[in-house]
C-alpha cells in the first residue's frame, strides 16, 4: 500500500504501536518508503496501546479531504468511534479489516464492519490466503 500510494506521488505517514512507537511524518519519495518498508521489516504486533488511542492521539493535525487508513484485525468497538470523529471532521477514512476468523482467531469484525460503513467509513475485508489486490479492490457492502 505505501508503494502504491508513494509511486502515485502522494505523501504518505505512518503510525503504529507494536514493540516500539513508530511515527513517520508524511513525506514522498523513494527515500522515505525505504524508511517504511525498514519499520514494517521489524515492528512486533506487541503493543500496549489501542488501536483507537494511537488513532485519538496522532490525528488530531490531519487536515480536511486527507486519507487515513487503518489496518487491523481488532474488532474492539471503540475504534468505530474514534474514525466516525474523524470522518465527522471531513477526513476520508478507510479500515482494512484482517478477519480474525479466517486466521484463526474467534473474535469476527462483521459487526465493527457494519458500523463503520454506517459511519461513513470505506471497509474492506482481507481473509486469510484470499489476494490482497482482489480484496482491497472490493468493498464490503
């Protein structure tokens, strides 16, 4: 997805809390999506900190008309809060749904899903072995 958007001149940030914080601010280039793709080699998915309070936290300077993307297998309810605040703010919100389910897991992010599209909110749906260009080029309606 950083490739994608950066080969197509956007600028681009970055957020996560997994081992470590990782913030990278929104920048363009070749450089920089070497920078993403070195954090993205190593991060941990051990992090302490929610989903929507990294989301609360580093939100609060992103303009009207910008594009946030949120990747998660979360199915915490609280998330669906924090992107409606941000579509409410005219920010374009797109959560890519990894569904716990299909890899194993018990929780199901149906219900997260049908109350972000409610909200405003662009879903998509990625299952375990399913191609990831097909799933993201398909919105769950």
């Amino acid at each position: 997805l950083a490739k994608k958007y950066l080969d197509g001149g956007a600028q681009l940030g970055f957020a996560a809390a997994g081992d470590r914080y990782y913030l990278f601010p929104p920048e363009a280039g070749e450089q920089h999506l070497w920078r993403l793709l070195e954090a993205l080699a190593v991060i941990r998915a051990a992090g302490k900190i929610p989903v929507e309070q990294l989301i609360s936290g580093e939100m609060k300077g992103i303009g009207v008309n910008s594009v946030i993307m949120v990747i998660t297998p979360s199915s915490s309810l609280p998330i669906v809060a924090a992107l409606r605040h941000l579509v409410s703010r005219g920010i374009i919100v797109i959560a890519i749904l990894l569904d716990p389910l299909s890899f194993g897991g018990t929780a199901s992010v149906t219900d997260m899903a049908h109350r972000l599209m409610a909200s405003g909110v662009q879903v998509h749906l990625v299952r375990h072995g399913e191609d990831l260009a097909t799933a993201l080029d398909s919105r769950v309606s």
